[in-house]
C-alpha cells in the first residue's frame, strides 16, 4: 500500500528490495503474475496492465479489465467488462498486440460464454470460469497444434467441463462432444 493508502503493484526478489512499479501518479495498481523473462502482468486502475522493461506499463486493453497470468512467450490472459455485467475471457497476443475474446473462437452452438482466462502455461493451455447452459464451469483451452503464432491460436478447441469426481466428463473439440474416461491414477503424468 502506498504512502496515500492505494494499492500498489511491486516487484521482489531475494537478492533485490522490494521496489514498487510504476505507474502514473495517483492509480491504484495490483501485479498478478511474472513470468521467466522477468514480464509482469496485473492492472492500473481497473484496467490490464503489462510492466516490461522496468518501465511504466502498457494498458493493454481500453475497458474495465484484468490481466491474469502470462507465459514464457508473452501471451497473455484475464478478464475484460466492455459494458457493466459483460465479462469476457481473453488472450492478448503480443505481436500482434490484440486481444482474442476466447468465446469467439469456440465452435458455434458450444453455449459457452468464457468470463475469466486465469491462467495460461508455455503450452498454450488456458484455464479458466465460464458459464455452460447458465451454469458456471471451470474450463481447459489447449491450441489445436504446438505453434502459438495468432493464426493457430484461433483453433483453441477443447473445453472441459463435468468432472466433479473420478468419474470422466466431456470435451468439446471439433469434431464435437468426446467422453473423457474416468480418472487413472496410471495416467496422472501422461500428455495432455
């Protein structure tokens, strides 16, 4: 917290103080994640927000929003209300410095609406809160190929949903829905 008692995003290592980021005078700011290259990502007053460089932040998106998490490559994902009560997940892609709102690319009828992106690994995987048939859900994205380039990502295809316990759920991909089979402890380090 700052000296005027607002919220404010810092950064801390072991081998460095803990040193506040900047922004400009007078915003409240959170930082939410860091990834390898030392990239951080949150928001300044209500709005995502990217530090890199050591620099004042990129806003990354012109409506109330969020950023979540970001990978190795600098993707990044959150949350992002263009009107009140419309919240969507979105990946923001750097280059070409845009933002995918992850609903659009799901195939048409899937009835999802994706509300919050809270996390993204190096692979690509995207988890987050969605709402399936007015239901909120947890959900999975994984691109449809390795390459993360935006002409790939818009193949983001698989959507889990349904596991409460050990007993399987359903994925939507594009060739529609697919059992997932129940849960193999065998099975807990193989691929995805």
């Amino acid at each position: 917290i700052g000296s005027n008692g607002q919220s404010k995003a810092f950064h801390w290592s072991p081998y460095a103080p803990m040193n506040a980021l900047p922004t400009a005078a007078g915003r409240e700011s959170a930082a939410n994640a860091i990834n390898d290259n030392g990239e951080i990502v949150g928001k300044v007053g209500g709005y995502a927000a990217l530090w890199s460089g050591g620099g004042f932040p990129l806003m990354i998106a012109n409506s109330q929003s969020e950023a979540l998490d970001i990978n190795v490559h600098g993707q990044i994902v959150g949350w992002i209300e263009p009107a009140p009560g419309d919240r969507h997940a979105f990946l923001y892609l750097r280059p070409p410095g845009a933002i995918v709102l992850l609903t659009s690319i799901l195939p048409a009828g899937s009835n999802w609406i994706l509300q919050s992106a809270n996390g993204i690994n190096d692979k690509g995987q995207i988890v987050g809160l969605g709402i399936y048939n007015g239901v909120a859900h947890a959900y999975r994205l994984r691109p449809a190929i390795r390459d993360l380039s935006a002409t790939i990502v818009a193949q983001v295809v698989s959507i889990v949903f349904g596991i409460r316990d050990d007993s399987g759920g359903l994925q939507i991909g594009p060739l529609g829905p697919m059992p997932i089979p129940p849960w193999n402890p065998m099975r807990v380090n193989a691929p995805l």
